[in-house]
C-alpha cells in the first residue's frame, strides 16, 4: 500500500513539472492540455476534505467561481472563457501542492525537479540576448535599449517575461538548494530586460529578502547577487543608466504618458459600470472607444496597472475576494513574521505587485497566475499530517475533480466551436459579421434587395450585442455603400470622422465619400488627416487616379497637406510622418532633415530608416534581431496600402483579442 501510495503522488508530482514545463516555454496548445493533466494529477492524489480547507482555500474557490459566472454576461465571451480556464488550472495546480504539502510526499522532486526547465529557459534567454545584442550592433546601433521590443525570450514579450523571472527568483530562493546559480543568471536576465518596473521591483525584492532571511545573509547567495549586478554595469553601462533614469528618453516620456492617460480613461469607463464590471478579457474593448481609436498610437492589450484591470473586468464585487485575500495573507505574514519562508514568499508577492501597478500582465500569461497559485499554497505550508497522507477511497474524493473536469471540457469545447459557422450564444459577432459580407456579396453579384436588407440586419444585429465595438458602425457604412445606400454610409462615416479624427481608417474614407458626393471642399480636411496621422495612403490607388485624373483637386490636397503637416510637429513620430510625406512628394532635403531628427529622438522609427538610405538598421527593425541572415535577407517590398489592408491593420488584432477567431472581411 505504501508503495501503491508514493507512486501516485510520484505520478502526480511528474506531471506538475510536466505542466510547469509547458507553460513557460508556451507551447501552442489550443485545447489546454497543461489543465487536463493537472486534473489528472489531482485525480491521483485527491484534494484534501473541504473539512479541512482553510480561508485562502475558500477565498480562491470564490476568485475563480466569480470567474466562472463572469463567462455568462462578459462583453467579450472567448476571452472570458479563456480567463476561466486559466483560473480554474491555476486553482487545480494549488489543490494538488496544498495536498502534496499537507503529506509532506513528493515535494523535493517538485521544487529541485522544477530547475530542469528553469535553468534550460535562463540560458536560453541569456543566448539569445547574446544573439539580439551582436544584431543591434551589427546593425549600426550603439546599444540596445531603445530595441528591447525586438527581443522575444521564449517568445515573451520583454517586460511580460521580466515579471515571470521576478517569480522565478522568488521560487529559486525559497528552494534554497543549489540556489546560488540560479540566483546569479535569473538576476542577470532581468537585468538584461532594461525594464524600470521590473528594476524597481527587483530593488523592493533584494531589500527585502536581504533584511528579513538569514538564508540571504550566506556569502554564496550575496555574491550571485552583487555579481550579477557589477557584470551587467560593466557590460551594458548606457542601457542600465538609461533604465535608471527612468524618465529620460522620449520612449519613456510616452510610456509613462500613456499610463496616466491609461489610468484617467479607465476609471471614467468603470464609474459607468462599478458593482459588476464588464467581464474577464474586455479590458481593451471597453476601453477601445477612449484609447485605441488613434492611428498614430499603437494598439496594446495590458492594462497599465493591475487596480483598474480588475476594477473595469471584475467590478467592486469581484475585487471583494482579492481584499480579502490581502487580508489574509497580511496576517499569515504577521503571525509567521520570524519564519525565513513566508518572508520570500511576500517579497516575491510584494515584487510581483509592483511591477503589476507598471503594467497588468498577470491575467494574460497562464505562468504567473500558475505559479502566483503556487506561492499561495506554500505560504500555508505546515508540518505534514500523516492521517491525511493516503488519498481517501469514497467517490465523493472525485466529486471535486470531476467538476474541474467539466468546466475544462465546456471550456474548450466553446473556444475552439467554428464561431464564424455557428451563432453561438454569448460570441455571435464572428457569425453575423461573416453573414453579412456574404449577403453583401450576393447582392453585389445579383443585384437582389433581399440580399442588402439581410446583410445591414446582420450587421446591426453585431452591434446590438457588441455595442462599444466602434468598428462595427465603420463595417455597416461600408456595407450600405457596397448595397447602392450611399446617404446611409455617408452619415455614419461622418458620425465617426468627426467623433474620432485621429482614426485614419474612418477620416480616408469619409473623405472618398465626400469626393464621389461632388463634395470636393469638405473631402480634403478629412482627407489631408488621414494621410498625416498614416502617410503610407499616399500608396492607395484612389491617390494615382486623382493625380493623372484630377489634377486640380490633386494639387489642393497636397497643398493642404504640406500646410497641415507643417503646422503639428509636436513629437519625433510626427516628424517621421511629415518626412514620409516630403519624401514622396520629393523634396528630399526636407524630408532627410526631419528623419534625422526624429530617429535620433526615437531610433525604432522603421520606415525613416529605409527612407534615409539605412539598409541594415531598416532590415533589422523589419525582420527582427532574432531571424537568421537577417542582413542577407531580400527585403520584402512594402505592398500598396488597399482598404481592406487599412482595415486589417485596425481591426484584425482587436477581432481576434474580443472573438477568438480570425477577421475574414
């Protein structure tokens, strides 16, 4: 029986470091097979009797039931569903460590097994840092920091994975064994990320755990760290100085800038919305009408600290179970103030927070939330009750991986359903959207008014359910244009112009409306702010066809828009534009002036690169630090900006992050 019993909590624990595995080094996987092997695993050891559960244990059950009904009225049904599966995998993997810490089985395979894929990821990160640095220099550049985006660790975006080796370091401390290496290379890789938030985090970390463990105090431990750091200074003086300075250059002035503008938008959004919020995954669609409606602005989808992320997805009732939480774990860190563990586990926590209120990554990436679940599980660590070491025998032991069960299979099977087919209950967009471009399609081809009617009943059936998605009104007026109801269209392109002025999509083609009204005046301001805020439609075909047949209206759009690109240049990207714009017209001693200015302010400007000559540092930013033969590559000739490009370049990312499939239009 003893040997019948170590070996499933032998199993259980392989499998753990199994899902541990693939979650960090993020293998594609659409049906979530981490979750089902963790319910698996739970399976084999059986979470312990809700007797015994403690005030986390239920506050996390609530955390992720809370999520669980958030599915049935979010605005944004997938990702909701996403988030749930995220949150129920996360509170399965803490069942099976609260059970493997209450028997005391197994847990120095987990906790040294765990270095294997850790030490694998450090090093691969430092490798291919070394890859990204010899390519930014090769390139041209003289260091890396304003580049960072180029470099993808494991395919994480870089602050995203500088928050995971926060965790990491967290772990490697609290294992203690074999530490001093893991130590010294997690630290060093994020210091390599050049990230404030994560060095200020990092900073509140070492304070911390230097003060509060003895653990910390041992020579070989202090001297990974203080290695790491001297190494990095040494090395990288001007990327580390620039980090520290935090507020110096113009990349950094618009991150901070967009925080604050971040922040301001989404507390206006949840006051209209508090008790219950607008569901798990809808932050960038709620916020989308405030925010992500100007060309010049890149579209992103974190929010800019994790307060208002769960105020606008989860409302004042779902941030209740997260006070308490803090609660509680405040009084675990009161009652246990002299034990070495509990003070790693809060300064990691204490780390995590800090660098959630730079940016909320921690929902979006299933690693942090896993091993936060983690962190909560050992911070209850006890000593191990041998009565409750074997797994009980009654069916009612299952009852609870079962359930897990369920929700894992009614999960998948709704995320991964053919949306765009189906009208699915709760993510109908997809399916009208396509419906309706088919019925605009016959009618174009057969020329019958029944067609038209059902494609603008299609699309105002999409907006009914998803209101806030402005994009939707931009597709309806393209459909009463293609279904011969040009007033229609007219109106609510003007609607939306005027509404949002800086959107390049709306502004081109409300101004292609009024020029194929006869309106030719009213046509060129709204066209002249397009081509500044996106001066790549000085490609469209509309533009060659006005210049060999309408001479006279070309050259007063070009007039205006010399005039008006010379009156806002207010920033390096606007000045990157008006070069663009001067280039093509061909007064190159302008355009060469302003590129030079703006990418000595932002060197990441691709384009002005390309346009002043600079083939290496172009090829670079086009291909990526990472690609091989990136300098040897053909480049790949910018294609003609068509409207159905212009859409896909506003509308693709944010219908696959709101629906879950691809925009097919």
């Amino acid at each position: 029986m003893e040997n019948k019993l170590n070996t499933s909590f032998y199993v259980a624990t392989i499998l753990l470091l199994a899902v541990l595995t693939i979650e960090i080094f993020q293998f594609k996987d659409h049906y979530r097979i981490g979750m089902l092997l963790s319910i698996v695993a739970l399976a084999f050891v059986r979470p312990l009797p809700i007797q015994q559960w403690t005030f986390i244990d239920w506050t996390l059950s609530i955390i992720v039931a809370y999520d669980l009904v958030l599915c049935f009225y979010a605005s944004c049904a997938v990702p909701a569903v996403y988030n749930m599966i995220f949150s129920f995998y996360g509170f399965t993997v803490y069942l099976i460590v609260r059970k493997l810490l209450a028997t005391g089985k197994s847990l120095n395979l987990f906790q040294v097994g765990s270095y294997l894929p850790i030490g694998a990821a450090l090093i691969l990160t430092v490798c291919s840092f070394i890859i990204f640095r010899n390519s930014v220099l090769e390139a041209g550049f003289t260091d890396t920091y304003h580049f960072r985006f180029l470099f993808r660790p494991l395919g994480y975006v870089t602050n995203v994975w500088a928050e995971i080796l926060l965790v990491l370091l967290g772990w490697i401390c609290f294992i203690r064994r074999y530490s001093s290496i893991f130590i010294f290379l997690t630290i060093v890789t994020i210091l390599l990320s050049f990230s404030r938030g994560a060095y200020v985090a990092l900073g509140i970390y070492l304070v911390i755990w230097i003060a509060a463990t003895k653990s910390a105090k041992h020579w070989k431990p202090l001297l990974a760290v203080f290695a790491a750091i001297a190494i990095i200074a040494i090395l990288f003086p001007t990327e580390m100085k620039t980090t520290l300075r935090m507020n110096a250059t113009v990349s950094q002035q618009r991150s901070s800038e967009w925080r604050i503008n971040s922040t301001y938008a989404a507390w206006e959004i949840f006051e209209k919305h508090p008790i219950l919020g607008y569901g798990n995954g809808s932050y960038t669609l709620v916020i989308d009408e405030s925010l992500n409606q100007d060309s010049t602005v890149p579209f992103t989808t974190f929010a800019p600290n994790i307060i208002i992320k769960l105020l606008i997805e989860k409302g004042i009732i779902g941030i209740i179970p997260y006070l308490l939480l803090l609660v509680e774990i405040i009084g675990i860190a009161l009652s246990r103030r002299k034990d070495e563990n509990t003070w790693i586990i809060i300064a990691t926590l204490i780390a995590l927070s800090t660098k959630e209120m730079a940016q909320s990554t921690m929902f979006d990436i299933p690693f942090v939330w896993f091993m936060f679940f983690i962190l909560l599980a050992f911070l209850q660590r006890q000593a191990p009750e041998p009565e409750i070491c074997e797994p009980a025998k009654d069916r009612k032991s299952y009852l609870i991986p079962g359930l897990l069960l369920t929700v894992y299979g009614g999960g998948i099977l709704f995320v991964n359903l053919d949306s765009q087919r189906y009208n699915i209950p709760g993510n109908r967009i997809p399916y009208l959207v396509n419906q309706g471009m088919e019925c605009a399609k016959n009618y174009q081809e057969i020329k019958q008014d029944i067609y038209a009617e059902k494609a603008i009943s299609f699309l105002k059936k999409a907006q009914k359910y998803s209101p806030r998605d402005v994009q939707l009104t931009y597709l309806l007026s393209q459909l009463y244009l293609q279904t011969d109801k040009m007033d229609q269209g007219y109106c609510l392109l003007e609607n939306l112009a005027y509404d949002y002025p800086n959107n390049s999509l709306y502004s081109w083609a409300f101004g292609n409306v009024c020029y194929q009204k006869g309106l030719l005046k009213k046509s060129i301001n709204p066209l002249v702010k397009a081509i500044f805020n996106n001066p790549r439609l000085l490609t469209m075909q509309q533009v060659k066809e006005w210049k060999n047949n309408d001479s006279a209206f070309y050259h007063e759009l070009k007039k205006e828009i010399y005039r008006y690109s010379t009156q806002h240049l207010q920033s390096p990207s606007d000045l990157a534009r008006y070069g663009y714009i001067m280039h093509w017209f061909g007064d190159y001693a302008s355009a060469t002036k302003a590129l030079r200015k703006a990418v000595e302010a932002l060197p990441s400007l691709t384009t002005s690169w390309r346009l002043l000559g600079e083939e290496k540092k172009y090829r670079l930013l086009k291909f990526g630090a990472l690609k091989k033969d990136i300098f040897s590559t053909d480049v790949i000739k910018e294609p003609e900006i068509t409207n159905q490009l212009l859409l896909d370049m506003v509308y693709k990312t944010k219908f696959y992050k709101w629906y879950g499939v691809e925009f097919e239009y």
